[in-house]
C-alpha cells in the first residue's frame, strides 16, 4: 500500500494528541487538570439547546443548501452588521461545518507549488499544516512579546513577493492572545493596495473574547478588503459551541461560488438541526457571552499572576482570546520536554509553544477556559514539579 506523497507533510494540532493522552492517563487513574483546551467549558447556553432540541422533533433530518439555511445566511449579516459594522451581503456568506472548513477552503483554493502563504508563527497549526499539504512555501511571520503579541504590519508587509497569494491573519490570536490593534491594521490595509495580488484570510474566531475595553477591528471594516478578504468566524469559541461543529466564512462575490463547489465536494452542507440552533444563538439574548466573557476575565487575571509566580516563567497579559502564552525559556527545558513531563508526572495538560511553530520554542499554552480553581492547582503542581526536578 502506497499513501499519496502528500500525507507526509499533513500536520497535525497537538491539543487533540495530549487530549488523547489525557484521557488515558484518567483512564488508568490519574487526576488530571486540563489547561491545554480551546474549548469554553461552559456548557452551550440553554436557549440554543433548547431550539436545537426542537429542531429535532421539527423534523430537520434532511440536507439543507450547500450554502446554508438563508434565515441563518441573514442572521449573520445582521449580526456582523450589528457587531463589526460592515455591511455585507447574506449571498456572501457560507456555512460550515466548524470554523477550520473556511481555513481549509481558502488555503486549498490559494495554495499550490509555487504559491507562497503568509502566516502567524507561532499560530494555530493548521494554517501551517494545511499550507504544506497545499504545496505552497508556508511563509511565516513571527509575534513580538515584547509588544503583547501584537502584529507588526510592516513586518509582515515584508514578507510579500509576486508569488504571495495569501496572507493569513488571527485577531484575537490562538495561542499568544494577542491582538491586531486598529493602528496596524491600518497600515496593513494601506500597504496591501500596492500588493493586489494578495488575498487575505481573517481568522476572527475570537471575536468576542476581548478585554480591558480593546475593541475588535475586522477586516470587514475597511471597504478596499471586502472583495479580497475571507473572514472566518463560527460558533465555537462564542456560544461555546464547539461540539456542534458550525462555522461560517465571509467570501468575495467572485470566490463564494468556488467555496460553495468545495463544501458540496468535501461535507455537502453543515448539520440541520446546528444550523436552526445557531439562528437563536445570533438573535436570542446574549447574556450569556457576556457571562462567559467575564468569567474568562478573572481567570485571566489569575493567569496571569498564577504563572508570573512560577521561577523560569514570564508571562505578559493576553488581550483576547482564553489562552497565556508565557516565556518558559527561563527553565532551561525544551517546551515539549515540559509538555511531557508535566502531563506525565505533574498531571497538568498544557501544550508546548513549539506545535504553535518554530516560533513558539521557548513557550507553553496554558488555557484558562477552566475554573479558577483548576487554574490555581494546575499551576500549584507546575511551581511544585519545577522546583523539586532534578
Ligand atoms: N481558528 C483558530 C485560531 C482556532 O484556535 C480554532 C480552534 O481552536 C479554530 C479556528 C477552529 O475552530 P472550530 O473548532 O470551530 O473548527
């Protein structure tokens, strides 16, 4: 048996191998704190179950359009029109199964042998993974610390060549929680007019989990990116939705007809019964985000000062997004070295800053979509292991 040459340069995200080890070891026994997951651990909000439980009985069994359900079409333009300001068009707009499918799409669309595709490093690993089974050369672009994990515009307006067909960019961003502040989008926005040749995928997932008043700044606001920009938004991370597998994705006019021929390839349509429970997530009451958000504030903080305890680490305070992303590299030890052993011996799930990209040595993810309570044990037995390791 001989697998398509393209298999082994497919990657993988980590967060789903250490969840897999985690189990085990639960499995056999051991107490485990999760701190590796990208995943609220909130329960979806009642009102959502509720209608999906409904659509059921309604009968939604069948295939719905490729596109998406046209109420659910609708309720995201309302909804990104109320959030971002932007006004776009339903037509535009394509439903999902998750938010990766929108990634996956326009990375399959855009890349290929002699393409090059910017993106953040360290970022969340499937853009890379999915660049390199593309074909095209993953161009990467690193995150200063210094400056919060703030994009730097210039920077990565550097990297542009005439091969660049795509530009990847993350606000909030998985794993550093950093943000792309109007200031930099700006200049990125401005220099992209001398780049035409240039598309650029938004990853917005985040959207809403933003703090200390930092406000959201979408590629969708700036009318010169709306006929050359993929936004990426979905369910998951918002309404805690990650199990339901809905997403959706912004496209060009002259795109969404190419990514609706890539849905009806690959999934056909996303889930029925998701997509009428996503409707009353987007127009019921949204209290419950803002509870979330602000249980995820506190853990931050916590965070926050739980891991600039720990001797070896530094951590700065992530703007959006549930995850720190301290610098590890005062301990000495190889981020997937600490992986393993805090999985193993200190039963602490955590991921390694090096599956975010090479970029990411010298770092560990620690999620805090867990209670504050986990969080201060959790990193109680990363002070303890530390401190009692050879
Ligand atoms: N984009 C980023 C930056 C993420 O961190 C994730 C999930 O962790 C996704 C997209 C994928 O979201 P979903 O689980 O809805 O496919």
């Amino acid at each position: 048996m001989t697998l398509a040459s393209r298999m082994s340069v497919l990657g993988t995200e980590t967060a789903f191998e250490v969840f897999a080890k985690a189990k085990a070891l639960e499995a056999k026994g051991k107490d485990i704190i999760h701190l590796h997951i990208g995943a609220p651990d909130f329960s979806t909000p009642e009102n959502i179950v509720e209608a999906g439980r409904k659509a059921l009985t309604d009968g939604w069994h069948k295939y719905t359009p490729a596109k998406g359900l046209p109420e659910l079409r609708e309720a995201v333009a309302e909804n990104i029109l109320s959030f971002r300001g932007a006004e776009i068009d339903p037509n535009n707009v394509l439903i999902v199964p998750g938010g990766k499918p929108t990634m996956f799409y326009a990375i399959m669309m855009f890349g290929e042998a002699g393409k090059e595709i910017i993106y953040p490093n360290p970022g969340f690993p499937i853009y890379e993974s999915m660049i390199h089974w593309s074909g095209a050369k993953a161009v990467p672009y690193g995150l200063e610390e210094e400056k919060g994990f703030a994009f730097s515009a210039e920077a990565v307006l550097a990297l542009i060549t005439p091969a660049t067909s795509l530009l990847i960019v993350n606000t909030p961003a998985n794993p550093t929680g950093g943000i792309v502040p109007r200031s930099e989008m700006d200049k990125l926005v401005a220099g992209l007019e001398k780049h035409p040749h240039v598309t650029v995928l938004c990853d917005e997932i985040y959207s809403r989990q933003l703090y200390d008043g930092e406000e959201h700044v979408s590629i969708l606001q700036y009318p010169s990116m709306i006929d050359r920009s993929i936004l990426l938004d979905g369910w998951s991370k918002t309404y805690a939705m990650t199990g339901w597998r809905l997403g959706y994705g912004v496209w060009p006019s002259h795109l969404i007809a190419d990514a609706e021929r890539i849905q009806i390839n690959s999934s056909s349509c996303a889930n029925a019964v998701t997509q009428v429970a996503a409707i009353e997530a987007l127009r019921g009451p949204q209290t419950a985000v803002d509870e979330m958000l602000a249980s995820f504030d506190e853990r931050r903080k916590i965070i926050h000062e739980e891991l600039n305890a720990i001797p070896g680490f530094r951590c700065v305070m992530p703007k959006g997004a549930f995850y720190a992303f301290p610098n590890t590299s005062g301990t000495g030890i190889a981020s997937k070295t600490l992986e393993d052993e805090l999985l193993n011996e200190a039963g602490v799930a955590c991921l390694s800053g090096k599956s975010f990209g090479k970029f990411g040595e010298g770092y560990m993810r620690f999620s805090y979509a867990n209670s504050a309570d986990n969080i201060r044990e959790g990193l109680r037995r990363v002070r303890e292991h530390l401190a009692n390791r050879q």
